[in-house]
C-alpha cells in the first residue's frame, strides 16, 4: 500500500464539532505538519449536545464552538466555519449544499473529507447519526457536480471549482490508509478540547485501539482508513 502525498488544499465537511478528533483528526494532524491548509466546515455547532439541565442550545453552541476552536488550534487547521443549522435536525437540503459549495468555491481545496453518508450501522453497539449522513451526502453532492458548473447557483458571486478527489472517513469499503503514529497524540488531545462531550475521560487509550485495528489491516501500527476517490488526476 503506497500512501497518497498530502493534498495541497483540504475543506472537510462534518456535523458536529468532535466528529474529526473521533475519526479523521491524526490524518488532518499530518498533513497540515506537511504543509496542507486545511479548512473545517461545521454544518451544526452541537446546539443539542448537552445533558446538563437549564442549558440552553444557544449557550451549548457558545461552548462548543470554542471547544472547536481550540481543537483546531491543536490540529493546525487554517480556519473553522459553522454554517449554524440546528443541531440534532441536519437534513441534506438544497439550501445546504448551497451553503457547502459556497465554501468550496471559497476555500477552493484539491481535497474534500467527509464521512460516509450510507453507513447505519458500525459494528454492534452503534448506530450512525442521522445528522453524520446528512451532512455527508450533502458534502458529496456539493463537491460534484454542483461546485463545478458555472449555472448552479450563480447568486454566490464565486467561480466553480472542481474538486479533484474525495477522502471518505469511516467508510464501508474503505482502500487508503494513513499511517498516524506520528500523530496520534495530537489526535488525543484535540479530542480532551471537547470537555463539555467527553468529561474526565482519557479517549487516548480507546483512539489508539481504534487505530491499532485500521493499522493492522496493512501492516502499519496506527492508521485511519479511508475512500479515497480521484474524480479528476493531477496534470
């Protein structure tokens, strides 16, 4: 297995703030130490994420937008966005993916990361949430074809942009993997920003048994697997 170099420019699109210290974070750790420049598209701010009594959502998206921040600060990311949509009720309408080829025109990556919209099921103990597969299947749909053609939705006032290929994280065929011992740590310590999801828990031990397992499946010692789809090779 040949690793792909580390994509120049990189948008990745997820639901909720923490969903990329849980799965693709030592990936976007190792490429922005290699130069890339990485934006993070939030489609909620985790609004509903709270199980502490009297909080309100504004007051929950207040914290965990800050949290995001400082995981990003950890990571190396070049930027975060919260696009702001309710938190537990993500749909893939068209008014998302407006949204999504907005910053994809904005940000103009070579690479889109994102999670796998047909996954329901990982394993036997959990149960994909609906807001990950909405906000998949409308990161996919913004990245093709819509970001590309010059007559769909012409009101951003932005140039299309053809987004050359796709990393799929947690995906049911996956056919890349990512060597991240190096930065499995930082992976782990963006994921304790997230305070107000995970408490006092150490998800270190837990992320280096996740990877340990992807690692195994090509001979390396830590990884994270993903889809990775080339729609339009390098010149």
């Amino acid at each position: 297995m040949r690793e792909p170099k580390p994509p120049e420019r990189v948008l990745v699109v997820a639901a909720h703030p923490d969903d990329v210290e849980f799965t693709c974070a030592g990936t976007l750790a190792k490429w922005a130490r290699r130069g890339s420049a990485i934006a993070l598209v939030l489609c909620t701010s985790g609004d509903a994420g709270t199980e502490e009594a009297g909080r309100s959502r504004e007051a929950t998206a207040r914290i965990r937008e800050a949290e995001q921040q400082a995981a990003a600060r950890v990571l190396g990311l070049a930027e975060v966005v919260f696009l702001r949509y309710p938190d537990g009720l993500l749909q893939p309408t068209l008014e998302l993916r407006r949204d999504l080829v907005r910053e994809i025109r904005r940000f103009r990556p070579h690479a889109l990361v994102c999670g796998d919209p047909s996954v329901y099921f990982y394993g036997e103990d959990y149960i994909n949430h609906p807001d990950h597969r909405a906000a998949a299947q409308a990161a996919l749909e913004a990245a093709f074809p819509a970001a590309g053609m010059p007559l769909l939705f012409p009101e951003l006032g932005l140039p299309p942009h053809r987004v050359r290929e796709i990393y799929i994280y947690g995906a049911a065929q996956p056919n890349v993997w990512v060597d991240i011992e190096e930065t499995l740590p930082l992976k782990a310590e963006a994921l304790r920003c997230h305070r107000s999801q995970i408490g006092d828990w150490d998800p270190e031990p837990t992320l280096r048994a996740w990877a340990a397992a992807e690692g195994r499946t090509v001979g390396l010692r830590y990884a994270e697997a993903f889809r990775r789809m080339v729609l339009e090779a390098e010149d």
